[in-house]
C-alpha cells in the first residue's frame, strides 16, 4: 500500500482538474506572448532588439519553461484521456494506475521547471547584490537541497516499481500516490523558503534605497517594482505552500488539482515580472527601447534619461538593477 488508505478518485473530480488546467494554461500560454514580446521587441513598438540587447538567459528560460510546462500538460492530457477509456470499459476510476513510466516523468518534469525558476530568481538577487556571494550561499544550499530531493524521488520511484512495499511506501503518513510525498514535501519546503528568502531581501533591498529618496523618478519606479515582486512572490509562495499542504490531506483531489495547477502558476508569476517591469518602463517613456530587457531593468543610467543626473542612493541601488550590460 502506498501510503495511507485514500477515498476512491471520482470522474467528476477528474474533468474538474482537467477544466482548471484548462484555463490556466490558456492563462499562461497567453503570459508568455506577452513576455517574448518584452523580451524580443523594444519598449516602443514593434521593432526587433539588436541581438547584443536582448538578455538571452532570460529569453532562453521563458521558452525552455513553456516546452516543459506543455509536456506536463500534455502527459496530463494523455493520462485523462486513459481514464475515460478506462471507465467506458466499465471499471471505476480508483482502479486506474498510470503506467510507471507517465509518474516519473510528470514529477521529473515538475522539479525541474521549479529549479529552472529559482535559479533565475537567484540570479536577480546575485545581480543586485553587485555580483557578490555573501547572500547565495543559502539560496545555494536551499537550491541543492532540491536537486537531492529530486534525486531521491527518482530512486524511490524505481525502487517502488520492483517493490510497492518498499521502505516509506509502507510506512509513510503522507500522500504517495501523486510522486512519493516523504520526499517531495521536503522539495516543497526548499523552494518555500528559497523564494521567501530570495524575495524578502530583493524588497528590503529597494526599500533600504527608497529611505534615501522617497520622491524621485527613480524612487518611483522602484516602489513599483517592490509592488510587481511581492504580488509574484505572493503568487508563487500560495501554489507552493498549497501543493505542501496537499500532501497532508485526506483524499487525492487535492493533490491532483495542486499538482496540475502548480507549474502553470509558477509560469505565469515569472512571466508577470518580466511582462509588468516592461509595460512600467514603456509607460514612464523611459528612452531605453534600444536597451536590454534585464533581470529587473527598470531605467536605463547610459541613455540619458532624467535618471543620469542623479546622485541619489535610489539611483545607485536602480543601476544594479539595469546595469547588467555583461
């Protein structure tokens, strides 16, 4: 037996999950046109950025999130499809076991798009930090605790295959079923707190600069960003600690609605960075559209803008954010 004893997991919560999935990954499909569009096209229309302009480990990321987040979906589909044929035959939906080979590679696939996530966050607090380590160290240690956890699922995964009794799967307290709970709620945890860490010093970051200068452009447009990160990092750290909270309950409903919901959000709130920095830097007519859409470029210090002139501490902590030229 797997874990604890479950109630039966209905059709009707079945065509419920894929409905939701629907939508958000309409959601999301629609979030990442308008990313490539910041990413690709400059602030003022429809124009290409020069090739030396464009951040490509940030276009690299969004797209290499979409091909992995549809291959989730895809796998989702396909195992939807399945129980549909497989209640037509007259069975009942609790009877119906993935092939093996469809958990591995949704729980792998699901990992990764949220290591993939995180290094891109920690990439932007590395950035603001002037490129220093002293505040990775344990972001690092949170992100390769999710690559052991990783690891662990896998070989756990293998060794239920040859033994459905093995080890945790006879003992475990948690959810088993969706991806061995005993391990993945630990992966959940990590990037929990890698985020919750990342995020809170980036905000503290901006509004240590803003005690300096409360009423310049600049000052401005990093209140706004300070804004943009918490609502993406509120929307982040909610599908995470929900997916935790999942493991923990009673049925598989639960587990299966948050576990096909999760990468899809966590797209659509790394896309909703790079979507709002870009609309506030096009509506401030900042004279940038030649420049390079960075982690957080929210002004641009060689173009001229009324930003040059200033000597302000927000002026400083601003070019760390648009001043990765490398």
């Amino acid at each position: 037996m797997s874990g604890p004893t479950l109630p039966p997991f209905l059709l009707p919560q079945a065509v419920a999950i894929t409905f939701a999935a629907g939508i958000f990954i309409g959601f999301y499909l629609i979030s990442v046109a308008h990313a490539n569009r910041w990413l690709i096209f400059t602030d003022d229309g429809w124009r290409f950025r020069s090739r030396r302009n464009i951040h490509w480990y940030t276009l690299a990321t969004t797209n290499i999130l979409v091909v992995l987040i549809l291959i989730g979906q895809a796998v989702n589909v396909n195992t939807s499809i399945a129980e549909a044929d497989f209640v037509e035959q007259g069975h009942k939906l609790g009877e119906y076991t993935d092939p093996f080979w469809k958990s591995m590679l949704k729980c792998t696939v699901s990992s990764v798009i949220v290591l993939l996530a995180d290094t891109v966050l920690m990439y932007r607090l590395w950035v603001t930090d002037q490129r220093r380590m002293r505040t990775m160290w344990f972001a690092i240690f949170l992100w390769l605790s999710g690559i052991v956890t990783t690891a662990l699922q896998l070989f756990l995964q293998v060794k239920n295959l040859h033994d459905p009794n093995f080890g945790p799967y006879r003992w475990a307290k948690v959810n088993m079923n969706v991806g061995p709970g005993i391990v993945a709620i630990p992966f959940v945890a990590s990037t929990i707190l890698l985020n919750a860490y990342c995020t809170g010093l980036l905000i503290w970051r901006i509004r240590r600069a803003l005690k300096h200068d409360e009423s310049s452009s600049a000052a401005r447009q990093l209140q706004i960003l300070t804004r943009i990160l918490m609502e993406s990092g509120i929307l982040y750290l909610s599908i995470s600690v929900a997916q935790f909270v999942a493991y923990f309950c009673p049925n598989n409903f639960a587990i299966h609605m948050i576990g096909t919901l999760h990468t899809p959000v966590i797209g659509i709130a790394y896309n909703l960075i790079i979507i709002r920095v870009g609309q506030t830097r096009s509506d401030d007519g900042s004279n940038i559209s030649d420049g390079k859409l960075t982690t957080f470029q929210v002004s641009d210090m060689t173009q001229g803008t009324s930003l040059g002139s200033t000597n302000s501490m927000v002026t400083r902590e601003t070019s760390r954010f648009a001043g990765d030229k490398t």
